[in-house]
C-alpha cells in the first residue's frame, strides 16, 4: 500500500529547537514514538485510489505552489492532542496564524486539498497515557516564541510493508512568488468577507 505525506519544510533553527525538546522529552519518559521524527508541518496526507496512482503525479503542483510566496509562522507555546478514550495523545508546538497566513493556506489548499486545520509541529506523538501525563506538565505552561520563514513544500512516498510505514523522498516544490504574489487576491478576500460580515449583522439587527 502506498500514500504520500505532504509537508512544510522547516528552517534550520526551528529543526534544531524542536530536536532539543525531543531530547528533553525522552529525558522525562523515556524513548517515545515519534522522538526521532523529522520536525515539519502537515499538510495533507493523500491517499491514492490504484487507478489513479502514476510516476509522474502531482506535475500539476509546481505551477500554482511556485507562484506561492514563502510564508511566516509564529510558533506561541505548545498545545496537546488528548483523546480521551487513551489513543492519539500528542504534544506540539503550537503553531499561531494570523489573516495572511489563514489566507495564504487556504490558497495552498487549493492545490494540494485541506488537511488539518489545526498546523502544529509535533514533539511527541502517540503517547501512552502514563507517557502524557508525565510529559504535558512539562510543556504545558512553558513559553516558546519563534518566527520562522516557510521556502519549500515536500511529499513523502509512503509504504507499508511488514507491519511499518516507511517514508522517502519523492517531490519537492519551492514557494518562489514575490511578497506582494497575493497581495490582491487578499484585498478581494478581505472585502468578501465585510460585505458578508455587514449582511449578518443587517439579519440580526432586524430581531
């Protein structure tokens, strides 16, 4: 069975922070799923019927993601996945968007479909829950500020054989648009979203 990960690539210096806190995790509890994970941020994960499946997919993404300008995130302190029937606890970096950047993924989700609306960066995935309760005490209050700059979109290649995902390199695409790429598809934006913020409040004035 194959599927493909699609990823935000992430600069140098956040790599090098999130492995520091994978270590300071594995510190605390010990070896953990994920503690050896290669920091980055999901997109989508896309799963290919057998028939639609050829070598030369995704061709159709260069376009559109080249024409894309690089991104900036905020990262403000960490969040948590805490499924409260034991599976999925995970802890991450929290991920904060603003207009542009709300606007700039949605844009982004055009092309390569809408995944998580929540984009975070994990730091421990898949966590027990005597794993998570040691742990999110650790992160839970603990501040974390960062900007970082987004330059490159990749997919993964994805197999499952024997009883394990294994991931490699298939594609990667740059975000080469100038600054201002989308400067007036998110004037257009913006000025859809008062007149449909005024039509709302017109309604509710009449009651």
């Amino acid at each position: 069975m194959i599927s493909f990960h699609f990823l935000l690539d992430l600069p140098s210096h956040i790599n090098t922070e999130i492995y520091r806190l994978k270590n300071q995790a594995k510190r605390v509890i010990g070896n953990y799923p994920s503690m050896n994970a290669i920091p980055h941020i999901t997109i989508n994960n896309y799963h290919p019927n057998p028939g639609d499946f050829h070598e030369a997919g995704f061709a159709h993404f260069k376009r559109p993601i080249n024409h894309l300008p690089p991104v900036t995130f905020e990262i403000d302190g960490f969040d948590c996945f805490n499924d409260q029937n034991g599976h999925s606890k995970t802890i991450y970096a929290n991920v904060q968007l603003n207009a542009e950047s709300r606007f700039w993924l949605k844009e982004l989700w055009k092309t390569t479909g809408k995944g998580s609306g929540k984009p975070h960066i994990t730091v421990a995935r898949s966590l027990t829950a005597e794993q998570f309760n040691l742990l999110w005490p650790y992160f839970q209050r603990r501040e974390l500020k960062l900007s970082f700059t987004v330059s490159k979109f990749t997919i993964l290649r994805v197999k499952y054989t024997k009883g394990e995902f294994l991931s490699e390199f298939y594609r990667e695409f740059e975000f080469l648009g100038p600054p201002d790429a989308l400067a007036e598809s998110y004037r257009n934006h913006q000025a859809t979203q008062l007149k449909f913020y005024s039509a709302v409040s017109q309604q509710v004035s009449l009651f």
